[in-house]
C-alpha cells in the first residue's frame, strides 16, 4: 500500500498518474491556532502548556494569526525537530515560522 500527498493535484492529472490511485482525500491546510494545537498535542507529544508557546512564538516571528501550511509541511517540520532532540520546541518554532512565511 502505498499513500502519497501533494498540494499540485493537477500535475498529477497531467502526467496521468491520478488513474492508479484507489481514492484521493482532500485535505485542507491548517489555519487556526486550534488545529494547529490539536496536531501538536496528538502527533508532536506537546503538552498543551508547551503546545500553546509553540503557537505562540509562530505567531510573534511571523506577524501572522493563521497558517495557512499544509499537514505535510507540519509532519515533515515535526520530524526535523525531532532530530534535535534537546531542543525540539524551538526547532519546531522554527521550521514552522518558515513555513508560514512561505505562503503568499
């Protein structure tokens, strides 16, 4: 089995390779604080005191108070923050004040 994400469905159409999909999920971004903290807490392992300072700090870095950032962009900047394993909060913070500061 295998499952694939992306944000340029019509790419795929174009290439003709939507035809050896068994089904298609559409997914929307993540925009509110309230999504944003309900991945942290389930996927990321944040406490929600943790969780809340993580919103937080994005909003102050990116002037922003929503995301607009896809859920893979989320898991791919989980998971390097991972990496760091002293200091995930932050790394997150980071990599997700990116993301956001990617969309138009």
């Amino acid at each position: 089995m295998v499952f694939a994400t992306t944000s340029e469905r019509s790419v795929l159409q174009q290439l003709q390779l939507l035809q050896f999909f068994d089904g298609q999920i559409p997914v929307p971004n993540v925009n509110t604080e309230h999504e944003l903290l309900r991945i942290l807490r389930e996927v990321g392992d944040f406490g929600e005191e943790i969780a809340w300072n993580i919103i937080r700090k994005v909003m102050e870095n990116t002037g922003r108070n929503t995301f607009g950032v896809s859920i893979k962009k989320i898991l791919t900047a989980l998971n390097k923050a991972k990496e760091d394993q002293e200091n995930i909060a932050s790394s997150f913070v980071e990599l997700m004040s990116q993301a956001v500061m990617e969309i138009e």
